[in-house]
C-alpha cells in the first residue's frame, strides 16, 4: 500500500477517533436534553464520517469500499431521523429546554 | 413500468454488492428476489416518485456536497464550543419557513436540519419547522434562508 495513502488513512481515522471523544466530552459538557442532542450530532456526522472514510482509503477499490459507501449513506439518513424524534417526544412531553433566546412567541 | 424495472436493477445491483460471490445460484435468487420485490412494491404501490424518486439522482449530486460542506463547517464550529471551557452556548428557540411544495424536499430539508451539527428540527407546524439552536447564531443562519433555497432548488430540478 502505498506510503501517502497509508497515512491519509491513519489521519482520517485518528480525526474520527477525535470528533467521536469531542461528541463525548459535549454530551456530559451540556447543560439539558436538547444542546446534548447537538453534542450528539457531532459523533454521528465528523466522526462516523471520517472513521468510513479512512476504512475507505484502507481497502481502496473493492467491494469492501462500495459497502462501506452503503453503511455511510445509512448513516447519514437514520441518525437525524433518531434525534429529530428523540426532540419531538421531548416537546410533545413538554419538556422545557433551557433557552437564552425563544423566538416563536409562546413564552415557553 | 419504468420506474419498476429501473427498482429492480438497484435492487439487484444492492444484492451483488452486498454479496460479493457470483455463483449461478446466488445471481439467480438476486435476480428472483429483486424482480419479486420490485411487482410487490408495484401491487403496494409504493413504487412512485416517492418511494423510489429516482428522478432526483441529478439535483442531488449537487444538493449533497453542499450539504457534507455545510457539515464540516458546523461541527468543526460546534467542536470549538465543546472545547471552549467556558462553554459559549446561547441556546435559542425558533420558527423557520419552508417553501417546498413536495414532502421528499420537505422531508430532505428537516432532515438537512438534524444532520447540520448546531441545529436540530423539533416539530413541522404548517408551513414553518421549530428549530433548537445552540446558538443565537446558528438560528439566525437558518432564518436567512440559504438551506430553504437550496432544498427549493433541489425539489425544483425535479
């Protein structure tokens, strides 16, 4: 393998391994439910992204990589969908988040 | 009918990949499989512009590098704020319009929404999606509009 492609890989898995403990470090950082959801985001978007992204680089063109493709694309379309109903049931629960500024109006 | 056959070729193209041994038998049960699938989707009726919305293959190869575009920036600034000690967090409460007319752009936008690290889509209310922000300015970077247009954009090459 060559020597540059080797360490792309390695950089691209180690800035994963490092937006994964930033996700981490933000979910017990954050002050309630819906900025943990934020921290949240980070591990599911930069840090998946780059760890599939640098296994990618790390079996080149094969089937291997067309799979991991696959599991990317998964990603990317199921993990908002959890967030976004993890921040509905808390609304509909009325679980009031901790807010700075409220611009809809309600003076929840 | 076309949108039926074009089904079961990404079907069958999703079996080999995820199979990796071309034997006669397993091609063969790919093919069967995809095929059957494919007529049941059709007897179901869900192989339409939405359930299979082929149709948006083009748009989306430049809708979604925008998007991944958009990500990094967002995360590497949420990061600055996990890292930050002193925690600069503001979070903020707002109502965003959307003016796409299909559910698939509705749906593309609030889901561009949860996926943007900062900012999160809570409920859709009519025409607006409440937003969580984490802060003031991301919120005040969704409410000018730029992700509506692009989703507008992207539901308008349709």
């Amino acid at each position: 393998m060559d020597v540059a492609l080797y360490f792309l890989s390695w950089a691209l898995l180690a800035g994963g391994g490092f937006f994964c403990v930033v996700g981490a470090v933000g979910l017990l950082r954050m002050p309630d439910a819906f900025t943990r959801l934020h921290a949240a985001s980070i591990i599911d978007t930069l840090g998946v992204g780059m760890i599939i992204a640098g296994l990618m680089v790390q079996s080149g063109l094969t089937l291997t990589t067309a799979r991991l493709g696959i599991i990317l694309v998964l990603v990317f379309f199921t993990s908002p969908v959890a967030s976004h109903a993890i921040a509905r049931s808390m609304r509909h629960r009325n679980v009031k988040p901790v807010l700075s500024e409220d611009r809809t109006g309600e003076g929840s | 009918m076309g949108r039926v056959i074009s089904m079961a070729i990404v079907l069958l193209v999703f079996w080999l990949t995820l199979s990796g041994h071309y034997t006669t038998f397993l091609i063969t049960s790919g093919v069967i499989s995809a095929v059957a699938i494919a007529l049941l989707a059709y007897r179901m009726d869900v192989a339409d512009r939405e359930g299979h919305p082929i149709h948006l293959g083009l748009s989306a190869l430049t809708y979604w590098p925008w998007l991944v575009w958009q990500i990094i920036l967002s995360a590497l600034n949420v990061t600055r704020i996990i890292i930050n000690p002193s925690l600069p967090i503001s979070p903020t409460l707002t109502r965003v319009k959307m003016s796409q007319k299909t559910d698939v752009a509705r749906v593309t936008y609030a889901n561009s929404i949860t996926l943007t690290p900062g900012t999160i889509s809570v409920d859709i209310e009519g025409d607006e999606i409440l937003v969580h922000a984490i802060t003031r300015d991301n919120a005040s970077d969704l409410e000018a509009g730029g992700m509506d247009r692009r989703c507008t954009q992207f539901e308008g090459s349709v």
